[in-house]
C-alpha cells in the first residue's frame, strides 16, 4: 500500500469516531502515542517500537482526514529534497543553516 491508500484505510476505520472527537482532541490522542513510542525507543523494546511507529502513524493520517489535509500531496514537499537546501542528502548544517 502507499500513502494514499493507508490514509483511505484509517479513514475508513476511524473517521466516524474520529471527527465526532474533533482535531483538538485526535491531536491529543497523537501526542500520547508519540509518547508512547518515545518510551518504548528508551528502553530499546523493538516490537513496541514498531507498534507505536504504527499508531503513531495512524493518527498523524487520521488528524489529516480530519483537517483534510491528503497526507501524499503534504509529502511533495520533500519530493525534491531538502525544502531548505534542495539537497539529498541534507547539506544543511546541525543548526538548521
């Protein structure tokens, strides 16, 4: 599957439920998640990382259904590279310059 289409499964499962929560709080349930995976990350439990990865994911497309933002198209920033530089790899120093 690409993007696209995950996003189209996830609304499907969850869009209901989802808007009915409203962004505000579908972003909050996001952030838990990311949490979530930051801890499993700290303590190197590599199947709950890959979980969370998952949740994480589903949520950030979720939220964008929600928004209507079409999270491939929000992707083309990148299609060209870096969108600071224009370089891949990224040649921008640590700082951000």
């Amino acid at each position: 599957m690409d993007l696209k289409q995950y996003q189209t499964l996830i609304k499907e499962i969850y869009f209901k439920k989802d808007s009915k929560r409203g962004s505000d709080k579908t972003f909050n349930w996001l952030v838990e998640e990311i949490g979530e995976l930051a801890r499993a990350i700290r303590k190197g439990e590599r199947k709950k990382i890959k979980e969370e990865f998952a949740d994480c994911l589903a949520w950030l497309l979720s939220l964008g259904s929600i928004l209507d933002v079409d999270a491939e198209q929000a992707m083309d920033k990148y299609s060209n590279g870096c969108p600071k530089c224009g370089k891949i790899p990224c040649g921008c120093s640590e700082d951000g310059n």
